[in-house]
C-alpha cells in the first residue's frame, strides 16, 4: 500500500498507470485503492465527463509517508 500512497504523491493518478508501476495486479490494486480511499488517506475523484477515475493523496496520506519513511529510517539505523 506505501508503493501506491508514493505513486500517486508522485503524481501517478490513473488506475491503470498506478498498477504498472508499483507492479501489482488489476484485483490487489483494487483492494488497495479501496481501503486506501476508505481510510482517507488517497481521494478518488470523478472526470468531468464521467467516465475516468483519478486518485489524489490527502494530507492524512502524506503524513502516512511521512510516518512510515521516519520508521524505516529508525529501524535500517538499529540494524546498522
């Protein structure tokens, strides 16, 4: 799920886009999305015509990026 949160901060918005490059199949980027939109953390927005869906992260999801690199960060310095 970090590898989406990154993708789409990067400005990787478009389902299919987002799939390819954090490398996940079509039904786990699904369940991602889903709970990631549900936690609030990724906003998923509507074209204006109504048939593209696009995703956007939230400052809730930013600060869970922030969090989890300030984590692995503590734990590659332990292992050190």
């Amino acid at each position: 799920m970090y590898s989406v949160l990154k993708k789409v901060e990067s400005g990787v918005d478009k389902p299919t886009r987002i799939r390819y490059e954090a490398r996940l199949s079509w039904s786990l980027l699904v369940k991602y999305l889903d709970f990631l939109v549900f936690r609030q953390l990724l906003e998923e927005k509507v074209s204006e015509s109504g048939k593209r869906r696009f995703y956007c992260i939230t400052d809730k999801g930013k600060e869970f990026i922030d969090v989890h690199e300030r984590i692995d960060e503590e734990f590659s310095l332990a292992v050190s």
